[in-house]
C-alpha cells in the first residue's frame, strides 16, 4: 500500500476535486447527485480537520520562530547557536505557512464545488 506512512495530501484533494468536477460536468439522477453530495461532505470535513490542526501548528511554529529571533536579537553571545535554529524554524514555518495556503484554498474551492453540487439538486 502506497499510503504506509500516511496519505499524501495534496494528491488525495486533487484526485477527489477532479472526480466532482467530472460528476458536474454530466448529468446525474437525484440519488446520484445526493450520494456524491455525501461523499463531498465527509471529505470536506476531513480536509477541514487536516486545516484546523495545520493552523495550530503554524501558530506554534510561529511561536517558536519568535522567541528564536528573540534569542538572536536579545543574547548576541549565543548567535552561533541560536542563528542556526532560528534559521531552521524559519524554514520550517514557510513550508507550513505553503501548505497552509494550500489547504485554506482548497477548502475554499470545495465549498463552492459544494454549492454546485446543491444547485444540481435543484
């Protein structure tokens, strides 16, 4: 199984978009349209999950990289080891910070797939 050590994110939320908008594009009975309404739901919810917890992370990590450069600035006599550290947690935040965006906007996205999923039950 390819998802041994957890699910690839970005891969699972393309491939569940890309099977909505396929769904959109054609027409489906009401009992069609409800059961992807469903399904679109229960991963919207995961997804939101995986954004709240991701939110939480940053914000510590934000915290972290703070009271480093707070390090840096405030105890000069440590910089050799202090810079390093803050240098890894600033990394470390902007590729959160990346991911973070990403979830955010799919989550957008997935509300308006959400609206137009409804407008076919209609």
């Amino acid at each position: 199984m390819d998802d041994k050590y957890g699910i690839n994110v970005k891969k699972w939320a393309r491939g569940h978009q890309a099977r909505v908008e396929d769904f959109l594009s054609s027409e489906h009975s009401t009992d069609e349209v409800e059961k992807m309404l469903g399904i679109h739901l229960q991963k919207l919810q995961f997804l939101q999950h995986e954004r709240l917890v991701h939110l939480i992370v940053v914000f510590f990590t934000i915290v972290i990289t703070l009271f480093a450069l707070a390090v840096v600035l405030f105890l000069p006599d440590t910089l050799l080891a202090s810079g390093p550290i803050f240098l890894v947690f600033l990394v470390l935040l902007a590729f959160y910070l990346a991911h973070y965006f990403f979830l955010e906007n799919t989550v957008q996205h997935w509300y308006r797939l959400y609206e137009r999923l409804l407008d076919k039950l209609n």
